[in-house]
C-alpha cells in the first residue's frame, strides 16, 4: 500500500457500561513496510505514549477494548480489528459516560471548521469542579491531546493524523457537490492542540461491536 493512503482508526472503549468510540484519521507518511499497514497503525497506536497515559489519567471504569482500522481510499473495505486486553484507566472514580473532556487538534493552515475534536469520556470525579477541569487536570490533559499527535511508527510504516482529504472545498457547511470550479481539499495533518473547558454534556455513545 503507497504512501498517501488514508485510514480511519476507531477507539471503542468501555465508560461504565456504555461503550464509546473516538475516530481517527491517518495518513500514511511511508512506502510499504513490514505485513499489513492496517495491523501496523493498530498495533503502532497502542504502543504511543498516549495510551499509556490515558491509564494513568482515565478513572477506573474507563477501558479500551480495541482499534478497527479501514482504509478510507478502498471503499468497501471491511474494518480490521486489534484488540486491547488490558487497558483500564487507574485514575480512581469516574465521570458518567455522557461528560466528555474535548481535546482540540488543528492543522497548520486550519481556517474556521478546519479541526478536529476528540471527545473523552471517563475521565475520573476529581478532574473536574463545577463542571470544568480542575487547573492541574487542564495541565495534565493538555499534554495528553498533545500527545494524540505523535507520528504511529511501526513495522517500518509511519503515519501522521489529521484532517481526511475532501473531493471538493464546498461553499457552505451544506453546499452539495459538484460545484464547478471548486478544488479537491488535501489531507492536512495535525500540528497543534489544546483543550477546551468547560465539559462536555453528549449523548451516551454506544456502539454494537464484537470486540
């Protein structure tokens, strides 16, 4: 698989006993390395330092059950799944499911809409006062979507997350494409992040998955 491919790797996790999911978008920075590039990214984003803290900082009824992986440049593609036996938050008690923390991600020429979101939940009771983060759990969670930004570096493939690429720039948030003389939006990867306050109130996410 050439470099430029693009891939969606989607987080499920456990918060209590809702599970929910965070998606991520990589492009693939290198020629083909080592087996499969989609076991690569999988395999690569458990071993960043981001999932290591997310065990040190997540309450205890936070946990990360797999990845699936696709590759968004191959439509019809099933996912690929790795699980992750093992990755449980030891942060102590923990927010509901629906309270999520939101880790702001942007592109070096990211224009207005031009970011992306992560939305965290299980992050545990003492992160948060008044409905916002505590200042030492900003600081800590700040380095932690930080973090979210290391390049995957595995089995001699390397990928970078960002923005997907888009066919068309639309005029509007609803313009429908084709319009003539638009131009294809390329993939732009992630180089700054930050954390916005105060939490977040979403509906519980659940997904029906086998992992």
């Amino acid at each position: 698989m050439p470099e430029n491919d693009e891939y969606q790797l989607t987080l499920v996790q456990r918060v209590h006993e809702t599970r929910v999911t965070n998606v991520f978008n990589y492009m693939q920075t290198s020629g083909d390395g080592i087996g499969d590039a989609k076991n690569a990214l999988a395999d690569g984003f458990r071993a960043l330092a981001v999932m290591t803290t997310l065990q040190i900082q997540m309450g205890t009824a936070w946990s990360a059950l797999c990845a699936e992986v696709r590759q968004l440049n191959n439509q019809g593609q099933d996912f690929f799944r790795v699980l992750y036996p093992g990755v449980i938050g030891g942060g102590g008690p923990t927010l509901n499911p629906a309270t999520a923390l939101q880790c702001v991600h942007y592109p070096s020429n990211s224009g207005p809409g031009q970011q992306g979101s992560v939305y965290l939940s299980g992050a545990p009771v003492a992160a948060e006062s008044r409905n916002n983060l505590t200042n030492a759990a900003y600081d800590s969670f700040l380095a932690l979507s930080a973090e979210f930004l290391e390049t995957v570096d595995n089995q001699n493939f390397t990928f970078v997350m960002g923005l997907p690429s888009r066919p068309f720039i639309a005029a509007d948030p609803g313009a429908d494409p084709p319009i003539k003389g638009q131009t294809a939006l390329p993939f732009r990867h992630f180089v700054l992040a930050d954390v916005r306050v105060p939490l977040t109130k979403i509906r519980s996410r659940r997904l029906n998955t086998r992992c």
